[in-house]
C-alpha cells in the first residue's frame, strides 16, 4: 500500500508489502500530495528526518531479497554510514574489495532511499550520481549538516571515484 509525504520541496512515497518497506520513491515535491491518513510510524520518521532530527530508520525491515547478495551486502554496509557523514565511492569499494563502479551500481538499486541512506556516498571529484537526482542527493546532504559545499552539484565525470 502506498503512502505519500510532502515536506520540505521533497515528495516521499512509501509503498509497503505486509508492513516491510518494498520501495521508497523521491521527487520534487508538487502540490496537493499530503500525508496520507493513518501514515505509518515510517513517515512521521521520514517527517522527523527532513525537518532535521535524527532518526534511526534501523529498525524497519527492508524488502530486498529479490537483489543479489553484493547488493544486499552493499546496501546493508550503507545503512551503518552515521547520520550527516559522508564516504566516498573509493572508500566503500576499498573497505568491500570491489571497485567503485561497482560501488554505484549496487546503490543505483537501492529501492528505499533516506532509510538505506545511499546519498551519504559522494564521489571523490564530486557529488556522484543519485537516481533521484543531484539536487535531491544535495538536499538530503544539506538537511544532515554534511559539509558539501566545495562539492560541485553535477556528478563526476573523472573515472576515479
């Protein structure tokens, strides 16, 4: 079942299969998209989140069994990156021995974004990509307190990460 959130320029839209996260789309926020009645405890903490508080999404399942294990190894490393933190694509792919592209590959299958909180991976030249979008990446870094400002809004174009 799909629930939405308009907050912050930002639209969230949950959908949920026997209450475990299946998916978590973002968009620029448009208007006349509310919270949903009887939102679960998912959005009120994705509420919590963009307003600036820290929230500690661990506690909620995540659907990702159909992904395959580097994936779910991937994503499962990312959610332990610290609120308002940031490591690069090198980084990650240094301490999972794998290589960076690798590393962008596995986060561009990420189908719960803020939760598995892929936007804290930046490239080492710039932002990197986010499938959602730089500026959306920008404004998640932004609400966290993360010190991007010398990072350029386009994402690298360099072969190093």
């Amino acid at each position: 079942m799909p629930y939405t959130l308009s907050k912050n320029n930002l639209t969230v839209t949950i959908t949920l299969y026997h209450n475990t996260i299946r998916e978590i789309t973002l968009s620029k926020a448009s208007q006349g998209v509310e919270k949903a009645e009887n939102a679960i405890d998912l959005l009120d903490d994705i509420s919590a989140y963009l307003d600036g508080e820290r929230v500690d999404f661990s506690r909620y399942r995540l659907d990702i069994e159909n992904l395959t294990d580097f994936q779910q190894m991937v994503l499962n490393e990312v959610r332990n990156i610290p609120y308002g933190m940031t490591i690069t694509y090198g980084m990650l792919a240094k301490d999972l021995q794998t290589s960076p592209r690798a590393i962008g590959g596995a986060l561009s299958k990420n189908p719960a974004p803020i939760v598995i909180p892929c936007h804290r991976v930046i490239g080492k030249h710039g932002l990197g990509g986010f499938a959602w979008g730089v500026t959306i990446k920008k404004h998640l870094l932004h609400v966290e307190g993360a010190s991007i400002d010398s990072q350029p809004d386009v994402p690298s174009t360099r072969l190093e990460y």
